[in-house]
C-alpha cells in the first residue's frame, strides 16, 4: 500500500512538472544547463538529531523539515535551525546564474526561508536573496510578497541572478512576479529547504522539492 501511494504521489509531481512547464514563459532560454551529481547536493540538518529524522530523498523529490527547538547544523554557529542543501561545486563570481526548482509547502509551515542566494562566507551581508514563507505566502525576505497561496501545491522556481548588473529575478510557474537591485558579493551559491527565521514561525517547517537545476550564461 506505501509503494503504491508512493508511485501515485510521483505520478502526480511528474503531470504538475510537464503542467508548469508548459505554462508561463521560459526563463531559461538562452542559459546553459550546468552538470550537477548527488555529490553536488550537501545537506546540512540540526546536529543533535541524525540526517534522516529531518531529511528524505526518495524517487527524486528532497523533503526538509526542521523543529523550532532543533539545534543548528553544527557547534560552531548560533544561527537557526535548518534542513537545507547547500549546492557545493558551482559558487559562482561572474556571469548570470539561475536556479531552477519545483517546491512544495504544506499548509502551516510559516516562518521559514525555503531558498536562498547566500555570499562567500564572511561576506558583510550573508545573503543577496531569501524567499520566505509567513502564513501561505512566498515573500522576498520578510518584505514584498512574490506569490500569494504557495501551500498545498506544486510550483516552479526560476531565480535568475545578474552578477554584473547586481540584479535579481523571481519567476512563479515561468511568470515573472519579481525582481530588485542587490548589494554585491564577491561569490555566491545556492541554498534550498528550510531555514527558520526570526518570527512567525511555525513548531514544524517543511518543504519539498524535485528536478532542481541550475544554469549559468557567461
């Protein structure tokens, strides 16, 4: 009975990716898909629980969920709980890079960033972009809601990251819903899952995610 409800669930991700896609325009025209392995995909989750009581990754989808009295995801910081990937491999200095991912967000999560471009470490400002969720709506930081009802439903996330101009792009299902000046880094990468934030938070946070690419134009 698992097995079967388990291939019903990916039957149903597969038609809302062939859907999402075929909606919207395409953000990645023109970009160049970069090789990603698994080796690529580091997980970092809370230390004092192990890996698999806060992450998952069966039949392609990548569910992250994180516990508002976890620990973070080592001794050394003080930051906030998270289950995220840490994409190793690609930071990037130069050019225009974007991320491509289909997310999930059930219903009550709030309080959480879910995808993020975070700077070198060390960096002034840890991060050019956080997309967080606060009672069902995808907003840039804590600020300018992106998309509204983001619960319960399969999305596409195109972010599109200009290094040269210092500039960011949001696209929902392939519809552009935002975009801002940013301060600059010296490098960056991607980051995606959940990451609690400082208010609004809900006792548990999770996200889902599947088919995540990136791409780069020099």
């Amino acid at each position: 009975m698992a097995s079967s409800l388990l291939a019903l669930l990916v039957a149903i991700v597969v038609h809302c990716i062939v859907h999402a896609s075929a909606s919207g325009t395409n953000p990645t025209a023109g970009f160049v898909k970069v090789d990603l392995t698994d080796g690529n995909f580091q997980v970092q989750s809370p230390y004092n629980v192990p890996e698999s009581q806060r992450f998952r990754y069966s039949h392609g989808i990548r569910q992250f969920w994180v516990l508002e009295t976890d620990k973070p995801f080592n001794t050394a910081t003080h930051t906030n709980p998270r289950t995220e990937v840490r994409l190793r491999g690609h930071d990037y200095s130069s050019g225009v890079w974007q991320f491509q991912g289909y997310g999930y967000v059930p219903s009550g999560t709030s309080g959480v960033s879910v995808m993020q471009i975070h700077n070198e470490e060390g960096a002034e400002h840890s991060t050019v972009l956080m997309l967080h969720v606060y009672d069902g709506v995808l907003r840039f930081y804590s600020g300018q809601a992106v998309e509204g009802n983001i619960y319960d439903r399969w999305f596409r996330l195109n972010v599109v990251h200009d290094v040269d101009r210092s500039t960011v792009a949001v696209y929902i299902d392939g519809e552009k819903k935002f975009a801002t000046d940013v301060t600059p880094s010296r490098s960056y990468y991607f980051k995606f899952g959940v990451y609690m934030q400082h208010h609004n938070w809900s006792p548990c946070m999770e996200s889902r995610w599947t088919n995540v690419t990136v791409y780069s134009k020099p």
